[in-house]
C-alpha cells in the first residue's frame, strides 16, 4: 500500500482542492481517478506526488481501491457510494464527519473522520492515520450490508410489509 486516494466526478463541491492541496504539501503519493470541470484547476494546483488518472473501468477502480492505503472523502453527499466501494475492497476511509458518511463510515472501525473541510485538517489527519490499525475484513464484512442483494430484500420487506398492513386495514383485521 504506497498511494491514497481520491476520485469520482471532479466538481467543486466535491472539494477535491483541500485533499490535493493537503498531499501537495505533505508530499504524500495521491492517486486521483475520475474527470469533470475543475479536473484542469485541480491539476495545475498538484504536485508531482499527485497522479491523475481520468476515467478508469469498473475493474480498474477496483484495483485501485484494493491497492490504496485509504481512500478520502472531504464532501458531504447524503450518502456517496466510493466510500462504500472502498470499504468494500477492504480499505479505510478518511471521510468529513457530514451526511452520509456519518451513517457508512465507523470511526476508528473502518475509517476516520475529520472536523473541519480545510486542507490542513486533512493533512493532520492523514499524518496520524495509521492504516494498520484497521481489520480489511472487517470493513469487508460491514460493507457488504450496502450490497444490491441486501437492498433488493430490504425493500421487498418493506414493501411486503406495507402491504400487508394496508390489506389487514382494508379488511378490518386488527
């Protein structure tokens, strides 16, 4: 494991900048898959230990997840699948304690979180990150509650459920 990474579609919000500007300075080897609108600022503003990657297949990002130290996650989205997918792979995640992370990531379990979306906090966290600390089976085992399978039967439940409610409703049954 020699690379963190970050990747996705390259939009603003998404606040790649503080990751990239966090690694520039801590000369840190970061891998960046994914292209989008800001991806020509976001070069100009990485060092050479930051490597663009632009789109890769299904089969290669998932390499690239197994192979990395951990995967980062500065933005706050109301749930983000790459950090279910690096937990998938087995690897951590350093995720901003906002949205959905918050309900995907355990801290000190199968990621990390910080405060603050400021590249600095992320530096600070990235230097006290120990990967080590971290079980690849277990954050495998926990992902796999995200699993198309486990989804599809969560939502024939729920939906047998409601239906069996509406039916006891319609015919008086208590």
């Amino acid at each position: 494991k020699e690379y963190y990474l970050i990747g996705g579609r390259l939009v603003p919000y998404k606040r790649y900048d503080l990751v990239i500007d966090a690694f520039t300075k801590l000369g840190i080897p970061l891998k960046v898959f994914g292209s989008g609108p800001i991806e020509k600022d976001l070069r100009a503003r990485a060092g050479d230990n930051v490597q663009f990657l632009g789109r890769v297949s299904n089969e290669e990002r998932a390499r690239l997840f197994q192979d990395a130290i951990a995967f980062l996650h500065p933005q706050e989205e109301d749930f983000g699948i790459t950090p279910v997918e690096s937990m998938a792979a087995g690897r951590p995640v350093i995720a901003y304690r906002k949205g959905g992370a918050t309900e995907t990531v355990i801290d000190r379990k199968t990621g990390v979180f910080f405060d603050k979306q400021h590249w600095e906090e992320i530096a600070n966290t990235v230097l006290h990150f120990d990967h080590t600390k971290f079980d690849p089976m277990e954050i495998r085992e926990f992902a796999k509650q995200f699993s198309t399978q486990i989804y599809h039967k969560q939502m024939h439940d729920y939906v047998q459920n409601k239906w069996e409610e509406h039916r006891k409703k319609v015919l008086g049954i208590v």
